[in-house]
C-alpha cells in the first residue's frame, strides 16, 4: 500500500471530486442557496472558510468584488496548495492556515468578520468542539455577519449508528457513478469520521452562543445548509 501522504490525498481527494462532479452531495443547490442568501449582502466582506478544502465553492457563492478578506483553515497542507490557485481570481491577499479550525477561531480577532462559512466539515469535530465553533463564531462577527454552516446532519430523532446506515445504504445503492472501490473508501471513511448532529441539537448550540436568528436555507435528504446569526 502507498502511504505517501501526497498520493493518499490526490486519491481520497479525487474520489471527492468525483462526488461534487456528479452532485452526490448536493453541492450544486448548497451553494446556490448561499449564494442566493450572499447576494443580499454586496459587501466587501470579511470571510473566514472553516475546513476550506480547496476553497472552489467560494467562487461559487461569492463575486471577486464581494470579499475584501478571506481567511481560510484546513488541516491538509496538500487541498491549501490547491486553494491558492482557486482564489487567484478573487485579485485579494488570502490568508491560508495549516491548522485545526477552533485553534484558528479562538485566535481570530473579534467583531471583524462578516461571514463565518464551513462546508461539510464540522461533524468531524466533537459536541465540545462544535459548541467552540458557535461561541467563538458569534465572538468574531461584526453586526449583521452570520455564519453559514453546510454539513451532514442526523434526522431528527436518529441515532449515530442509524445515520451510518441509511447514509451508507445510500452510498452503496445510489452512488453508482463511483467505482466498487471508491464507493467502499467512501463508506469507511464515514464511519470512522463522521460524527454529525441533528439541526436541533445545532441550533441549540448556535443559541447557546447568543446566535439566536437561526434558518435554514437548503435541505437534500442528509445535506443542509443553516444562516446563524444574532438578533435583538
Ligand atoms: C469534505 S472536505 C470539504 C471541503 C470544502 N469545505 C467543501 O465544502 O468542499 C472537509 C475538509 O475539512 C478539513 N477538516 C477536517 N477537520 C478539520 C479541522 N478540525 N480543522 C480544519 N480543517 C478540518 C479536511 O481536511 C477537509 O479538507
């Protein structure tokens, strides 16, 4: 088996390009729903992506005019590098930081952002760890920012082991456009990764934070993108 850690993401993160490809996780109606909530707010904005990947999506939500700073984290040296050529188009000075999410959130300077956005990478973190996302969300936006949070998310009333099976159960009868291989990395990675919440237990922690206006903005069977934000 190769262990190259450049060969293990240029696989892993092929695979995942493979499923935004062919919408397996509805990124195509996700980012239309932010965009359509983004287009509202002409900015220029101060972004923070949280576990940005390759950071593609932001130019899918997002004109070049409308961002004035983007600050981006993700723990794979490897997707950062990819992410730099990404926002060549944005003509802006980005910050990309090899580091874990709520290290960069607790350190981020507060009231300063306009946008907190993180796309299907919080249920890997746990329940504590995704209270800090809220709290620390909530310190860092300006007035009027909120936080667009795309992830996972349990139906209300199952279990972790319950997700794992209907969500692996899909992957298996409806991912076809994956090979038998990819499709077998895909689910192992899920149940050793995911841990998602339901939107209620969410929202309760978005309230918890003082993040009080909560909405959601797309829902595709397990795939939902949520606004956050604060009101009087
Ligand atoms: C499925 S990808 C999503 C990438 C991109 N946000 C998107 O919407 O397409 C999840 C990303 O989260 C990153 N990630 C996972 N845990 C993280 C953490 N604790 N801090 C920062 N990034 C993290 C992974 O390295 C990976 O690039």
């Amino acid at each position: 088996m190769n262990s190259d850690p450049i060969y293990i993401f240029r696989k892993t993160w092929g695979t995942y390009q493979k499923v935004i490809r062919h919408n397996l996780m509805f990124h195509r109606e996700i980012t239309e729903a932010a965009r359509r909530l983004l287009k509202s707010r002409p900015g220029p904005l101060n972004v923070i992506d949280l576990g940005c990947g390759d950071a593609a999506h932001i130019g899918k939500i997002l004109e070049p005019g409308q961002v004035a700073e983007y600050c981006g984290c993700d723990l794979s040296p490897y997707a950062l590098d990819v992410a730099r050529n990404n926002l060549i188009p944005f003509g802006i000075r980005v910050n990309l930081l090899c580091r874990d999410m709520i290290a960069v959130l607790k350190e981020a300077p507060e009231n300063h952002f306009d946008l907190v956005y993180s796309g299907y990478a919080l249920h890997h973190l746990p329940i504590e760890a995704k209270q800090a996302f809220f709290t620390e969300s909530r310190r860092i936006l300006r007035e009027n920012g909120c936080v667009i949070l795309v992830d996972v998310m349990r139906e209300e009333g199952n279990s972790r082991p319950e997700y794992l099976d209907n969500y692996n159960g899909a992957v298996a009868t409806q991912w076809l456009a994956l090979t038998p291989d990819e499709r077998d990395q895909v689910q192992e990675h899920i149940r050793n990764c995911d841990f998602p919440e339901t939107p209620g237990i969410l929202q309760s922690l978005a309230e918890n934070a003082g993040l009080n206006q909560c909405r959601r903005l797309e829902k595709r069977t397990w795939h939902e993108a949520w606004c956050y934000q604060k009101q009087d």
